[in-house]
C-alpha cells in the first residue's frame, strides 16, 4: 500500500531501531499492573456484594476487563515481550476472556493497519457507515457485542463472510472459535453444575454493561478523518490524562502507533514526540469532546454524505471548523 507521505521523513534510522527494542521485564510490568488492578477490584466487588456499592464495583471491574483488549493488542502486534510465545499465549489467554478470538482478531487487526480507511479491505471498517441511530446503537455496546458473538458462533459453522480473511486462513480461524465455543460451554456447565453466578457476576456482566466507556477509544481512532492513504491525516491522537494512558497501553497516541506499528506501547510517547517536532501536524481531540462532535455530525448528515477523502470531525484547538457538506 502506497501512502502519500514518506515516514523516512520523520524519524531517523538508528532512533527507529532503538524505539523498536522490545523488553520482556517491561511487558510484564505493564501486564500485571494491569491485571493486579483487575483483581484488587474483584475483591472488593466481593466485599460489596451485598450492597449499592456493587454497582461502583462492577463499574470499575467492567471497565478494566474491557480496556484489556488494549493488551490483546499489543500482544497481537508482538511488541509486549521481546518473546514471541509469551505475546502468542498471553494473547490467545485474554483474547477468549474479550470474547475475541487471538487470531481472528490479529488478521482483522493486521488488514486494519494495512488498508486504514479503505472502506473494501480496512478490517475494522467493513461495515455499512454511520447514522446517528447505527452510531449510538454501537457506542452502547448492542451491535458491538452482537457481532462479536454472533461471528465466533458463525466462524465456527464454518461460514467465513469476513473480506480480509484469505482462504489460507480459514482453518485455523474456524478451528479457534470452535475451542472459544467448548470453552465458554464448559464455564456454562460448570456455573450450572455448581450452581454459582461468579462468571455473570465477575466477568460477563460487568463487560457487557461498560462497553461505551472502551468504545470511547475505538471510536475516536478514526471516525470522521479522511479515507486517503496517509497515516498523518486519517488516524487521530487522543488528549487524555495519564490513567487513560496506563489503561489504554499508550494506544492514545494512536497515530505514532499507526506510523510505526513495530514500536512497543512504552515507547510511543517518546516516538510521538518526534513526529511532532518533525514539524507534521498530528490531529488529536479529548474523548467527550470527540463525542459531541461526531454527534453533531452525525445528526446532520450520516456518514456517507460527508466529504470522503477530508477531515470532517476535528478539534476547535486545532483552529479548524467542522465542515457541513452543502445540501
């Protein structure tokens, strides 16, 4: 895929190799800081579970299982441990907890970056464009989860409808949601077998009712920029503060990731700042403040009916109006 500006431009050969360097003992860091958080909040859940607190709990626990998938994919991408099958096993564990199958997601993922914004090859862009009744329905979690659940039950009938999946891979994608299935099934037996509520309780329920707080990560990536091959005008940074950072793995600095996606996370901050002192214009926006624009937008017109290959949601910081396409 031919972009339209050179990333030789941006950052010397020899600070690339250094930022590619990857660290076993930092991927771990980050990983059980991660996790560690995961299960501080369990037990408290536990604790409250008899009280409204639960619902503060459940909250907090939704939130960080949901922001996992950021380790699913930086695990995906190889850049977690310097050890390839720590990054395979960690992320084929957290994949079946996301309920987003590792090698699935990694092909989705992979065509994602290769083809960003093409409406036909984008992995994570097949689909039908927003309306503002589509985009809220996804924001909330509805079709989200519906698709993801309804694809792994697909996938494993052996139906392969995805684009971006050669016919190469179909064996190994239809064999991986059919392990996902026997094991979900197995946690449902077991659950019913014991007569227990833990996996509704401790898992199911608590990532199914936090979904839009993750969605306001995924949504902000890439909605609303231009559909041309240049990495700098169609991925967007997000302005946040250092938790979102931590619990997102640095993928807020989203366009130094899409740049230079062989960069561990711990470093995109570092290689962000370069891009920007490269004198190149990196678009960023704060999370609400993505949300009431694309809002306004998508209000007036869906997305289909904004210009294609323009920036149509932007940040006032970046001196820049929204453009509404003329009648």
């Amino acid at each position: 895929m031919q972009e339209n500006f050179s990333r030789r431009k941006l950052i010397e050969p020899g600070h690339l190799k250094r930022l590619n360097e990857k660290s076993n003992f930092i991927g771990f860091l980050q990983l059980f800081s991660h996790v560690f958080a995961i299960l501080v909040i369990s037990i408290l859940h536990y604790q409250f579970i008899d009280t409204w607190w639960l619902l503060c709990t459940g909250f907090c626990l939704g939130v960080l299982l949901n922001f996992l998938y950021a380790a699913q994919h930086e695990l995906s991408h190889g850049t977690v441990f310097r050890t390839f099958r720590l990054n395979e096993f960690f992320g084929r564990t957290i994949g079946f907890f996301m309920l987003f199958p590792r090698d699935f997601d990694q092909i989705m993922h992979f065509a994602h970056h290769k083809w960003t914004q093409d409406w036909e090859k984008d992995g994570e862009l097949v689909r039908e464009p927003f309306t503002i009744g589509t985009y809220i329905l996804w924001f909330l979690g509805f079709t989200y989860w519906f698709n993801r659940i309804s694809g792994i039950i697909r996938r494993a009938r052996g139906i392969i409808l995805e684009p971006y999946i050669s016919k190469s891979e179909y064996k190994k994608v239809v064999l991986e949601s059919r392990l996902h299935l026997l094991g979900y099934f197995v946690i449902f037996a077991f659950s019913l077998y014991l007569q227990t509520w833990i996996a509704l309780t401790f898992w199911i329920l608590p990532m199914l009712f936090t979904k839009p707080i993750h969605q306001m990560q995924n949504t902000i990536e890439h909605l609303g920029l231009t559909h041309k091959k240049d990495i700098l005008q169609n991925t967007r940074s997000t302005r946040t503060n250092f938790f979102m950072k931590w619990m997102c793995w640095q993928m807020p600095y989203h366009t130094a990731h899409h740049t230079f996606p062989s960069v561990p996370f711990w470093k995109l901050k570092e290689l962000n700042s370069t891009i920007e002192k490269s004198s190149q214009k990196v678009y960023s926006m704060g999370y609400i403040e993505f949300q009431i624009e694309v809002l306004k937008c998508l209000w007036q017109k869906d997305e289909s009916q904004w210009p294609l290959n323009e920036v149509w949601v932007v940040s006032g910081k970046d001196g820049t109006q929204i453009r509404v396409p003329a009648e």
